[in-house]
C-alpha cells in the first residue's frame, strides 16, 4: 500500500514538472538582454485612409495642394497626447471641437520625456488616433518634437524637454517610415525653440543649427520624400535673420517663427520684417505658435496685437497656428472642458480661423 502511494506521488510531481517547464523555459533573469521578438513600432501605418486628403507641397514662398491651388493654413495647437490621454480627453470629441473652431490643421506636440516613458510602441498608437480622426474631419497633422533648448550642447530650458540628438533623430526616423505615404500628416517641425537662454543655455552657432536640421531633412527623405520639414529659428523660434546669409541646404522645406507680443514693442510691423517677415519672400513660413492669454496679458493689452499679427501674416501669405487648445497649458485657449468654453483669445482665433476678425 505505501508503494503504491510513494508511486502516486511520484507521478503527481512528475506531472507537474512536465506543466511547469514550458512556464520555466519561457522565463529569463533580470539585466539580460531579452532575445524574444519584438514589436516594430516604427513599422509603415497601413492606412486606407492616407490619401484621402490632397498631398501639400512646396512651391517657391506657397504651399499648395494637388491642383496647384495656394493654401495658407490657419489652425490650432493641442497639448501633448500623454497628458490628454492621462486626462481622460484623448477622443474624437476633442477633435471635432477643434474643427468646429474652423482650424485646418492640428498642431500636434510631442515631448521628449513622455515619448521616451510611454515608449515608441504605446505612443504611436495616440498619434495614429489623432491622423484618423484628423483625416475624418479633414484637417491635416503637424507633429512638433516639442523640445526647448540647445540641442547642440543638448541644455534644455526644463526637465520635461531634455532629449539628445541621438534620440532627436530616432524620433525622426521612426515617425518618417510610420507615416510614409500619409497625406494627412504633412508637416514636421523639426524643433520646437531652440534658444540659447542668453547664454545659460552655452553656445550654438546657426551654421551648427544648420547642420543639425539638414541632417534631420536628409534622414526623413530617406524614408519619405512627401513630407514638408519646417525649420525653427533661433531665439526661441523667432528670428529667421541668419536666411539672409545660410538657408537650408535644402528644398521643399519651410521656416518657423514664434512671433508672440513680447517679442518686439510697438510699432510691431517694421521689426516683424527685419526679423522673420523678409523670408515669406523666398520661403514658406509658418508661425506655428504664439498667443495671448488673461489680464494684463488678454485683449485689454494684446487686442490690438491680434488682429496686428493675423493681420500682417496673411498679408505676407504665412500660414499660423495658435496656441493652444487647453484650459492648464499658457496661453489657455480653453476655460474649462465643460462645453470647451473658450477664453477671450480662444474666442480670438476662433474668429480668426473664421476670417472674422476684420482689418
């Protein structure tokens, strides 16, 4: 009897060691590198959608779509998605708020931090959501690497921003193949401001920041010759003046400023040209942030600004973004997400983008 029981033991452990070691096979210590297939996330979007919008190109200072028609674009930034989606806000709903505004493009930032915390492979899929529902509502996509600092000396202004070039240009590399062939997400603002913070930022020449962004269009055209990179000027993306001597070494691109009210006292206009408006001339040139917010900051003080600087932009032909879609993020655009009840500058640019804010 106590046999048969030892072998009925016996058969019971044996049994489960033959369960188990498939689960042990499947196993591996921690600080080893993981040699089990993995998820390419910067694999091309199969999208049946990623024509349907007319391809945007560049044609000497003009965007222009598939007819050889102008197009200056008038749209809205967002905050990042990772914040959105932690917020519960990430959904169409958001974009159909957006596009009640009158935007035509959708500014997309995306930072480095959150980028590198949620991975390539679950950030991705957020911006997959934004280009279908954009695509849906037709509107088109600027994805911004939403950095500022030096990225030469790679010092940035804050900790959210730090990045390096290596992961500058990984990033570039896998949204370029992710979205090859997408007509929807069009543009790509290399850098958001790069700026050297008077100095406590160290030191970047132009010729250096040239170099950094032609490396950048090189990498992207290998994998998508369609998209349009835009280039930021220095000083926080304000001032365009090195074009004079070094542009781009490179076509079909556009430049970047971020003229807010700050940036030169009245009279705005003559230093707007010396600045950044003489390039609309030559090149494509896309004001892609910049706003006013409450107080001494709202249309008390800045009215006459607004409608100085929608006003000069779409004389000179340069297409403008607003920033930005949200009630935390400065300058807010947004009181509260109940209703998406705008402030007075929200209000502002929702006139704007409506060509109604008058002359």
């Amino acid at each position: 009897m106590k046999t048969i029981t030892r072998l009925a033991v016996i058969a019971v452990i044996f049994f489960a060691m033959e369960q188990t070691a498939p689960a042990q096979q499947g196993t591996r210590e921690s600080g080893l590198f993981d040699w089990r297939p993995t998820h390419n996330a910067s694999r091309p979007l199969n999208n049946p959608n990623a024509k349907k919008l007319p391809l945007i190109k560049v044609r000497g200072n003009r965007f222009i779509n598939a007819q050889g028609d102008t197009v200056l674009f008038r749209g809205l930034a967002i905050a990042d998605p990772d914040k959105l989606a932690q917020e519960g806000r990430w959904n169409k709903e958001l974009f159909e708020s957006v596009k009640q505004m009158g935007t035509m493009i959708v500014r997309i930032p995306v930072h480095p931090v959150p980028w590198r915390m949620r991975t390539p492979a679950k950030y991705l899929p957020l911006l997959d959501q934004a280009v279908e529902w954009c695509t849906d509502l037709g509107m088109y996509v600027m994805i911004d690497w939403h950095s500022i600092g030096n990225l030469g000396m790679e010092l940035f202004q804050d900790p959210v921003y730090n990045t390096t070039r290596q992961e500058t240009y990984e990033f570039w590399r896998i949204v370029a193949r992710h979205y090859s062939g997408n007509n929807t997400a069009a543009f790509y603002e290399l850098f958001n401001e790069p700026t050297l913070f008077n100095g406590q930022l160290g030191s970047m020449s132009w010729s250096e920041w040239k170099e950094i962004n032609e490396n950048l269009i090189r990498l992207i055209r290998a994998y998508d010759t369609e998209k349009i990179p835009l280039v930021a000027g220095l000083d926080w993306a304000y001032d365009l003046t090195p074009l004079h001597i070094e542009p781009i070494a490179a076509e079909g691109i556009g430049y970047v400023t971020h003229p807010y009210p700050h940036k030169r006292p009245k009279p705005y206009e003559p230093k707007w040209d010396e600045d950044f408006g003489f390039a609309a001339s030559r090149y494509p040139v896309v004001a892609t942030e910049f706003g006013f917010v409450l107080g001494n900051q709202g249309m008390a003080e800045n009215g006459e600004y607004g409608k100085a600087i929608i006003r000069y932009l779409e004389e000179k032909g340069m297409s403008w973004i607003a920033w930005v879609y949200d009630p935390l993020w400065h300058p807010q655009m947004l009181k509260s997400w109940d209703g998406f009840k705008l402030t007075e500058s929200g209000e502002f640019f929702k006139q704007a983008m409506q060509g109604k804010t008058g002359k």
